[in-house]
C-alpha cells in the first residue's frame, strides 16, 4: 500500500512541476483544466453579410414575342365527330414524315394542332420510333400519325 501511495504522490507532484513551468493553469488531464486568467477566450471574428446593391428602377419596354411555330400543312382529320366537347387546341410535336426512316440523324419534328380536352390529365405513349402519339384523356383519346408524307390525327372516344 505504500508503494501506491508513494507513487500516486510522485505523479501528483510531477504534474504541478509541470504545471508551474507552463503557467498559470493547471491541467489535471481528461478535459479537466483550472486557469486563473478570468478573461473569456477571444471570440472568432465575425463576417457580416454584405449589404444588397440598390439598381435603378427600369422603364417598361415593350417586348417581342416569339415567332409563330410553323404547322404542319399536310395534315389529315379523321372522326372529327370523336372530339371532347369544350376541347381546346393544343399544339403537339410528331417526328417529320417527310424525314427517311434510316438516316445517320435524327429526323426533325413537326408541329400540329390538336383538340384535347381542358381539364384532362394526358397519358401520352409513343409507339414506332415516335411516328405514333396517343394522347389518352381517359374516356377520349387522339391517335397522333406521322408516314408518307403525311401526318394523321384520329380522334377516339
């Protein structure tokens, strides 16, 4: 037993020397550190958030529109009767008939219009390379045809 004191006393005693020689605090390990400066550590200085820049209010200028999107001209309508009621236009694009089948590019688009229903939500599916749209509204649907030279919209019910 006392050999274990003798020790625990040597390492207390070591710990002060070293202590002294530091400094004014004192470290007893595992975190624990008594000081006797009363000043709180300095503070990281702080960025402050760069004022907005104020820009001059501008005048009103009248801004061009957009071209029109060219249609389509050789477009055919079938069952007409098919479609929704209180059905507005919609404009639609379909791979351009006049393109050839196998190319080393990709074929261009045409635009055509279409009616389709104003409060609907649309399934759209493409089937041959994007040649064949459907357009499904539930109980209505537009068949949408791009081949010879010619685009076909089939209007179903």
């Amino acid at each position: 037993m006392n050999k274990i004191v003798c020790y625990t006393l040597g390492m207390i005693a070591l710990t002060l020397t070293t202590a002294q020689a530091q400094g004014p605090s004192l470290n007893f390990g595992q975190g624990f550190l008594l000081s006797q400066t009363t000043a709180p550590p300095p503070a990281p200085p702080a960025v402050l958030p760069e004022p907005m820049p104020e820009y001059a209010p501008q005048p009103y200028e009248h801004h061009v529109a957009s071209p029109a999107i060219p249609m389509f001209d050789c477009v055919k309508y079938r069952k007409t009767k098919n479609i929704a009621p209180c059905s507005n236009p919609k404009i639609v694009t379909i791979v351009d008939p006049c393109a050839p089948k196998k190319s080393c590019c990709e074929p261009g688009c045409v635009a055509v219009e279409i009616c389709a229903p104003e409060c609907a939500c649309e399934c759209v599916r493409c089937r041959k390379d994007g040649r064949k749209k459907i357009f499904d509204y539930g109980k209505y649907k537009v068949v949408v045809e791009s081949h010879r030279g010619q685009v076909v919209v089939t209007y179903r019910d």
